[in-house]
C-alpha cells in the first residue's frame, strides 16, 4: 500500500517553545493532506485539511494561530504547534488519500508538553 | 456536517465466535465508508471499505455491510482471533467538494479471548 512517513515519532517540548511535525508521502503525490488528533482511548479528530499550494481549512473550534499548517510541496505538509502548553499534549497523526479513496496514516507523533 | 456514530464502545468475545460493529452516519451524500484497526501505539490501517453502490463486501474473515436507506454499515469479523484484539474505527467520506475528508465514529476496543 501507499507509504505516509510522520516525523517525530516522540518529542517532548516545554512549555511555550513551538514544534513543528512533518508529514511526507513517499511513493505518491498528495496535494491534500490530513491532521487529526487522538487523545487516549479516544477517536481521531480530524483538526485540519492540508492544501499544497493554498492555506489549510481548519475544522470549527481549531486555532488557526496554534496550529499553523504548511504545505509547500507535493509530498509534504507540516503542522506546527505554536507556543505549546500541557493541554497540548496528544498524538497527532496525518494523512493522505492516493487514488481518491482510502486514507493512509503516518505513525504519529506523541506530543509531551512539559 | 457529517457525524458518525459507532457501537459498541467496547466488545468481548471468545476466540472463534464473531464479532459484529455497527455505525450510523448522518450525511446521505456521504459515498465511502471505510474499517480502520489500530492497535496500541501504532497509526489506524484500513482492512476493508465499501463504496454507496455497493451492499456487501467480503475479504477472507471480515465482511462490511451497507444500508444506504437507513444510513448504517457494519463490521463483520468471523472465528476471530487473539490478533484482531485492537480499536476498530468506521468511517464516512464526506461528499466531493468536502477535499475527501473522512469523519471517524468514536470507535470500538474488541478484546478476543483465547
């Protein structure tokens, strides 16, 4: 299947310094991309679509200013959490739709804001 | 928007037996619907979807089934194993014009028990 490649996979950051998390597809171009946001035991909430060339369309109730979304090429989206504080804490994980129809995960990235 | 909703919250069944998941979705644009499993730490993969002109589809053990009047599907994994012990999402595609996005239900923990 298509390969989406996430990185970090664990950071851990204090609080107030910003982190920036890529999203790449490697065998496949992606001109949208996904993030969502998975608290423990809980559903992946889709937070914003990703879309080369033009800005993100974030979901009702997402900071637009928090969460600043990038996405310059084909192959690459970036999220970047701005002046993180502990209630940011998450696993965050993008995706990427070759083909039209079933969405490819990256493996996420555990966000620890200390 | 669309909404999904998925039951059980979590499930338990012997080794052998099946194991049934059931979602609604609210959008009757809505055109794709497909199964996600996550294990622990690891990012959601797909094992089964179904198109809206489709009724029934089966792969191996798992079979997917869609109502389009009554706007539901079901996940059907049969003589299940200790190995399909996981979350179990669904998912449905919003309508084109929506960048393909998909909206997960809350998700289903299936414990299979030797």
């Amino acid at each position: 299947g298509a390969v989406v490649s996430q990185h970090p996979s664990r950071v851990i950051c204090k609080s107030g310094t910003s982190v920036k998390i890529e999203c790449r597809s490697l065998d496949f171009q992606a001109t949208t991309m996904f993030w969502y946001r998975q608290f423990p035991k809980q559903s992946l909430m889709l937070m914003a679509t990703s879309n080369e060339g033009s800005k993100a369309t974030y979901e009702q109730g997402v900071e637009k200013d928090k969460f600043l979304i990038n996405h310059a090429s084909l192959t690459l989206s970036t999220l970047t959490v701005t002046s993180a504080h502990p209630e940011d804490s998450s696993f965050y994980i993008c995706s990427a739709i070759p083909g039209g129809l079933g969405a490819f995960f990256g493996q996420g990235t555990r966000l620890t804001v200390v | 928007g669309e909404n999904v909703e998925q039951h059980p919250s979590t499930l338990s069944v012997q080794e052998g037996d099946s194991a049934v998941i059931k979602c609604t979705y609210s959008d009757s644009a809505s055109n794709y619907f497909p199964w996600y499993k996550q294990e622990l730490g690891k990012r959601p993969q797909l094992i089964i979807d179904i198109r809206s002109n489709v009724g029934e589809k089966k792969d191996q053990r798992i079979a997917v089934t869609l109502n389009k009047t009554a706007k539901h599907f079901s996940l059907h994994i049969t003589e299940t194993q200790p190995e399909d012990s996981a979350v179990y999402f669904c998912a449905a595609r919003s309508p084109p014009g929506g960048y393909n996005k998909l909206i997960f239900g809350a998700g289903t923990r299936l414990a299979v028990h030797p």
